[in-house]
C-alpha cells in the first residue's frame, strides 16, 4: 500500500505545503511528514477527511503498489466468469498501462496473455452449451456437430488443421537464442512428440539433458520410445523411472499421467495420490482433479464425487478459495452426478 505517496501527490498537485495541510486536517506538520514517508499512517477515523479535503474517494488514497496492483487483477481474472467486453478492455488498459515501466512489463503482459485465455476458455463454454443445443434441434447436423467438436477442443484427423508447426518455428527460435530455458525446451520437445516429429524431438532432447538431471529427460525418452512405437524401450523407461528417488512431486503425478494413458487406473490413482502427499502445501488439486475424472471414465460416480469433495478442500484449505468460478465449476460437477 503507498497511502503516503498518494498523499503526498495529491498535496503536490494542489501546490500545498506540508504545513497547510496539517493546518487543514488539524495535526502537526511532522505528522503529515511521517504519512508521507510511509513510518506511519493517518487514524482510520481521519481517513474521511483527507477523502473530502481532496475531493477523491477513501480507495483512491490505498493506491497500491505495481506489484500489488498485478496481484489483485490476477486473482480478480482466476475467480471470475465471463467478463463483460468494458471491463475487459478496461483490465487491459491497466495491464497495459502497468507494461509500460520495463521493470514490471513481463509480468503484466503474462497476466494480460492469461486475461485472454480466460475470456477464450469461457467463450468455448458458452459454444459447448449452445452447440449442443444446436445439434439437437437441428437433428444432428453436420455443420452443429463440427462446431461442437470445435468448441470442445476435438481430435482433428486432419494433419494441416491440428499439426503445431508455427508454434514449433516459434520456439525453436526462441530457444536458438535462449538455450539455457527448461520450459521453453520442455515445450518444444512437447509439441515435436505430438507431431511426431521424432528425429528433431530427439535432437533438442540432447540439448535438454544439458542442462537438466532430473525425471523429465528419461520422461521425454519414455514419451519418443511410445510414440515411435517401441513397447518394449518404453516399458524398460517406465519401470527406470518408477525407480527413481528423491524427486520432485511432479515426477509421481507425470507416472499417474502416463499410467493414465495406458489406461491403468488402478496405477494411475496410486501415483497421483503419492504426487499429491509428496507436495508441500499449498497443494495444488490437479491430483484430485484427475481421479475424480478417471471415476467418471470407469463409472463411478460416488469415487468421483469424494476425489472432487477433495478438491474443494484443497481450495478451501489450502489457496483460501470458498468461492469464484473455480470452485463454482467443481459445484456443478458434484452436482451432475448427484442428478445422474
């Protein structure tokens, strides 16, 4: 909070000394000095008339850090729904107006960037709610079911509509020029594998074990071996990797994920449950989230209620979020199977 600096603006603005004001409000000089300073703050009692001597409102003298600001419009997004178009322009042109000091400029666009994503996500929920309609009462349609599939982010069979070369091009350039970067490697290589892209994937493999000793570079090994369709090398990497001590918690629910792929529940909600206790708090629900959704695939309903009751706990427990639309949306999961 910098209530002084503010003060100290708002005095500034209108030509004032520190004396006049203090004669205004009926303190000391040294008083107004300290606000100023920041070792001390006006009574919350005074706080009214410092509002109406300058004509602002009492919020505009708890003018907040850059920092501060970040935080606020970052949860302010991860709690809300679909935000109104003025008051995403609106949070944009703080975002924006934030980037323009170099020294907080990355955080705000990445907020800015997350800003986007948001309204993305929450358009393609209102597409699913009303392409389902559609394909309904347009007796199934064509064109209803496409843009349904669209909208629920489908499989698309077509190479030239689902492949990732210009996010590929994009990376590998960036990472020509920061080859130190974990994730960005981590994402090339991500999306090289998905294309099937093997040969390159293998070859900024070695660029990632340079620099990094942990799980990821025989994870990467494990997802090469399965793409390329060696069975044999790739249960060889998993029983490797199931081996490995003292990692990160990430490790255990990457083994979840990959024995989630094999379709192994039983495997898959062992190491998701281990990933969950190895973190430290607060812990993410990510864990929670997968099992309730493996229950769901198996047909059990009461399974996945409990693991999304978890992750209302986590949230609640853990982050402080008893409400907002990411606990809204784990509401109304529990809610369609209770209906079930």
């Amino acid at each position: 909070m910098e209530m002084g600096k503010e003060i100290r603006r708002l005095r500034t603005d209108r030509g004032l000394t520190q004396e006049a004001l203090a004669s205004a409000l009926h303190v000391t000089a040294q008083t107004v000095s300290k606000w100023e300073c920041g070792t001390s703050f006006p009574d919350v009692q005074l706080l009214p008339e410092i509002a109406v001597f300058f004509g602002v409102s009492i919020d505009r003298l708890f003018a907040m850090t850059p920092e501060q600001e970040l935080e606020r419009l970052e949860n302010h997004i991860a709690g809300s729904g679909l935000l109104a178009e003025s008051e995403t322009r609106r949070i944009e042109q703080q975002l924006r107006a934030i980037a323009e000091d170099p020294a907080h400029a990355g955080r705000a666009l990445t907020i800015l960037t997350g800003l986007f994503n948001h309204q993305a996500e929450r358009y393609r929920e209102c597409a699913v709610t009303v392409g389902r309609e559609a394909v309904e009462r347009s007796e199934g349609s064509g064109d209803a079911i496409s843009e349904l599939a669209n909208a629920w982010n489908s499989y698309i069979p077509d190479w030239c509509c689902r492949n990732h070369h210009a996010l590929i091009e994009w990376f590998e350039a960036y990472c020509r020029r920061n080859p130190n970067n974990r994730a960005a490697l981590m994402w090339l290589i991500d999306n090289l594998i998905d294309d099937r892209r093997l040969t390159e994937a293998r070859e900024w493999l070695q660029r990632l074990e340079g620099i990094d000793h942990t799980f990821r570079v025989p994870m990467y090994r494990f997802l090469i071996a399965a793409a390329a369709g060696k069975p044999d090398e790739a249960d060889a990497i998993l029983a490797e990797l199931e081996q490995m001590q003292d990692q990160e918690w990430c490790w255990a629910t990457m083994l979840g994920d990959f024995y989630t792929q094999r379709q192994e529940y039983d495997k898959a909600i062992e190491w998701y449950r281990k990933g969950q206790e190895m973190q430290p708090s607060p812990k993410f629900p990510d864990s929670a989230m997968s099992i309730a959704h493996i229950c769901e695939i198996r047909g059990d309903k009461a399974g996945a209620i409990a693991a999304y009751r978890e992750q209302l706990r986590l949230l609640r427990e853990d982050w402080g979020i008893v409400s907002g639309e990411e606990r809204d949306a784990v509401d109304r999961a529990i809610q369609k199977l209770q209906e079930e």
